[in-house]
C-alpha cells in the first residue's frame, strides 16, 4: 500500500502540473472562475488515465472491457499495462451492454470527479477557516490542508472509484 500512495503521490504533482497549465494559459483570455474549473476538470481526467492504468492497474486492469477469455490471451502475450488488446477492445465496442448499464470506466471517471469534488470542497471550507478564525495565510492554509485531502482522496480512490466489486 506504500508502493501505491507513493504512485498516487506521483499522479497528483503530475495533475497539479496539468491544472497549473490549464489555469494559467487560461486566466487571461477567461477570467480566474473559468480557468479554475476548466483546470479542475482536465486534471481530474489526467487523475482519471494515470490512476487506472499507474496507481490502481493491479485491482482492475482492464476497466470491465475485455472478456475473461481476451484477459487470458492477453495476459499470455502482452505485459500487464492496464490495457487491452486491439481485437479485445473492438469485440467490447461492438457488443452492447446487456443490463443496459454504464461502462465501469464512465462509472469511475463520474466517482472520481465526486470524490475529488468532495475533497476540493472540503479543502476550500478548512482554508476559509484558517485564514478566517486562525488567521493563517492563504499560502499556509492551502499547504496545510493537503496533509489531510491527498490522503484522504488516496482512500475514496482504493476503496470507492477503482474498488474491485
């Protein structure tokens, strides 16, 4: 589990970097809300490839796409990369779900933007009341806070968005 969060950790500087592009290359042309939330939005998607196939490719390679029998083929041919093979992958797209559900894949992109939703929220609460009741400076408070989210979104993505069912 060491291994894993030191993975995670490793995502998130990488989704920091992503929102720090986003943000900036945006601020001027949109405004601070727009560029805010458009950052938010690509980093979550980068969080979203990085974590599936780095971080969580052990629990659920394949993301519900290829057949047990394609896992086997491919598991025999190809390095465990998180990926399917190409013949695996166009066998999934031509076959419609049966229970009419969403793909696991758009399932845990939806929870991993509500957990980082959550956390984002909680993160902005617990800095106003740093700044506010504490008067610690917003540099300082937007540090702090990230002894408590990074761990905390470690969680919610093992046990919630890339859990194994």
């Amino acid at each position: 589990m060491i291994k894993q969060f030191v993975k995670f950790g490793i995502v998130g500087l990488s989704n920091t970097l992503v929102y720090l592009l986003i943000f900036n290359s945006l601020l001027s042309f949109t405004g601070e809300d727009i560029a805010y939330f458009a950052g938010f939005i690509i980093s979550v998607i980068n969080a979203y490839f990085w974590s599936s196939r780095f971080v969580f490719a052990k629990q659920e390679p394949t993301d519900g796409l290829c057949s047990s029998k394609g896992l086997t083929t491919a598991a025999k041919q190809e390095p465990t990369d998180g990926l399917c093979s190409s013949k695996d992958l166009t066998t999934a797209a031509k076959q419609e779900p049966t229970d009419g559900r969403k793909s696991t894949a758009a399932k845990r992109l939806v929870k991993l933007y509500i957990a980082y939703g959550l956390t984002t929220l909680l993160g902005y609460a617990l800095m106003k009341l740093l700044i506010n009741s504490f008067e610690i400076s917003a540099r300082i408070s937007s540090f702090l806070i990230l002894f408590l989210t990074i761990p905390l979104n470690f969680i919610l993505n093992k046990l919630w968005v890339f859990r194994v069912p």
